[in-house]
C-alpha cells in the first residue's frame, strides 16, 4: 500500500521544478497556472531565485506547494501509482489536500500565499521563534515549555520523529527553553531560521484571517482520506477539511503520530512528492521497517520506476 506525503516550508531552493517543466508539459502547464493564478511571475521564482526573495513566507508557501503539485501531475501522468493515503507537513497538507481532489490546485495556490503573509504578520519580526529540541520529547519537554514560559508563549509546534521536537513562541521564551533543554538532558537544542513561530498560539490571529479566506473555496469531496496534521488520523470529510486548516495554523504537527497511523493503516511505501528529501528521511526514522522514497526531478522518476 502506497501512501504520499507532501513537504513543508524549508525543503525550497533556487532551481526546484525547473528539471519537470523542462520535461514534461503537465509540469510546465501547471506552473503557467500558478503565474496566472497569482498573477505574478512563480516559475522565474521557483527555477531562478533569487533565494532570498524564495524564502519570503508568502512566495515559500505558494512556490513549494506548485513544486509539489507538478511532481504529483507527472507522477499521475508517467505511473500506475495509486495512493491509499496522503498527507502533507504543515504547508504540505494543502498538496495532499490537492491531490485528494479536495482543492483545486488554482484555489489552493491563492490561499497559501495569503496564509503566508497572515502567518508572518501574526508576530512582529524578531518576537518570535522556534528552535529544534534533539533528544528530548514527551512530558519532559512539556515540563520544560511550562518552566521556560514565565508568563509568554512556548509550546511543541512539530512532533516530527522520535527525539526530534520544535518548539515555538516568544523569542525569550524559547531562548529559555533551549537553555533548559540542554540541561534537562537534550543532546542539541538550537535555534531555526526562521521568520515567524509557527503552530503555537500566537499563530491564532492568522488562523481567523485564514477563516475567512477559506469561506469563499469550495471543497469537493475526498478521493483518497487525508492525515490531517491536528489530528494525525485519517479524514476523508468534505465538510471538516476548513476547520482543520484554520486550527492547523496554531497547532502542533503531529507528524511522527501520522505517519504511524498510515503505517497501522497498511501504508509500506512512502513516497515524498515535492522539493527536498526532508519527510523520506523522518519516515525512516519514524519506522525502519517502511520503504520511503522522494520524488521531485527526472532521475527521481526513474528511480520510482526501478
């Protein structure tokens, strides 16, 4: 049983897509899309950089989720794969939402650049951040939130795999959690790069803008179920799928309890569809036992087929 998982903010470079468009017309078709779409110029964007402007959340979001919806078109188009689940890390779980047939790609395309500003302009630059914990997780790390705390935000914002856990909330909050991290026995604790805290409650005012974006998409119904990331079991419920993006904003991504799920669920092969090799690496972590594969380029393609 095959199920595809999608990547996240972080997995985008100068260059992605470009090997696909070159190729394959569904890719270069579904890029075109995008800039009309968005009516601005994604492709250049996604196949030149610059990386700065490619790191920005609102073109990140937007520029990843085409990506992946370009791999996805081409994987339709050249194998017989057909997935039992989907799911998609944070940002990700817009792809797999497309690729249910949840979303039309045009309509997701627009709201995951607006999701994009809403999530930066949630928390000034600065007053925020996240950072990874490396061997700590569970009750220990929330008892190191609560402590590090002292009246602000800080919280676990991705579960990503056994021993792998990012916090998020106020700058100084996390500072203080990183410090207490090592002392409570963390092998690493460091600060990410990022712009904005995502997947904690400061996030909340993002989600309501998010709301009302989402009021005027339609959803159509499932075609394969969806892990959501809030709740890391499977939905394939139309009427739920808004709900779950607007709390998904502010929630934790419960990736390690999805991918678990798709494995109870008879899920043997992953396939990561989109740039990076981020999630094939977290799924081997998750369960040795599971094959996992990442497809974004030609030489990708031909690696599926062997």
């Amino acid at each position: 049983m095959i199920g595809f998982v999608f990547p996240g903010q972080g997995s985008q470079y100068a260059g992605m897509g470009k090997d696909l468009a070159d190729n394959f017309s569904v890719a270069k078709q579904l890029f075109e899309e995008a800039n009309d779409s968005l009516g601005f110029d994604l492709a250049s964007l996604c196949f030149d950089g610059p990386e700065e402007d490619l790191k920005l959340t609102t073109n990140t979001q937007p520029a990843i989720l085409t990506v992946s919806i370009a791999a996805l078109r081409v994987i339709e188009q050249e194998t017989g794969f057909a997935p039992a689940f989907a799911a998609g890390h944070s940002l990700g779980e817009y792809s797999a939402l497309v690729g249910a047939g949840a979303l039309s790609f045009a309509d997701a395309v627009r709201v995951v650049r607006k999701r994009g500003a809403f999530m930066q302009e949630a928390v000034p630059v600065g007053e925020g951040a996240m950072a990874a914990i490396i061997g700590l997780d569970g009750a220990p790390l929330e008892d190191v939130c609560r402590e590090a705390a002292q009246g602000k935000v800080v919280s676990p914002a991705n579960f990503n795999s056994p021993g792998q856990v990012v916090i998020a909330g106020h700058a100084d909050a996390v500072e203080r959690a990183i410090d207490l991290a090592k002392a409570k026995g963390a092998k690493r604790a460091l600060p990410l790069p990022v712009s904005a805290p995502f997947h904690c409650s400061l996030m909340v005012p993002a989600g309501e803008r998010l709301k009302e974006v989402l009021e005027s998409i339609a959803v159509n119904p499932l075609n394969i179920p969806v892990i959501s990331n809030v709740e890391a079991v499977p939905n394939a419920d139309a009427s739920r799928v808004k709900d779950l993006l607007v709390t998904q904003v502010s929630s934790p991504v419960r990736w390690d309890e999805s991918v678990r799920a798709m494995v109870g669920l008879g899920v043997k092969r992953f396939i990561e569809i989109g740039p990076g090799k981020v999630l094939a690496g977290l799924v081997k972590r998750i369960d040795k036992e599971v094959e996992a594969q990442s497809f974004s380029d030609v030489a990708g393609l031909r690696s599926l087929k062997a």
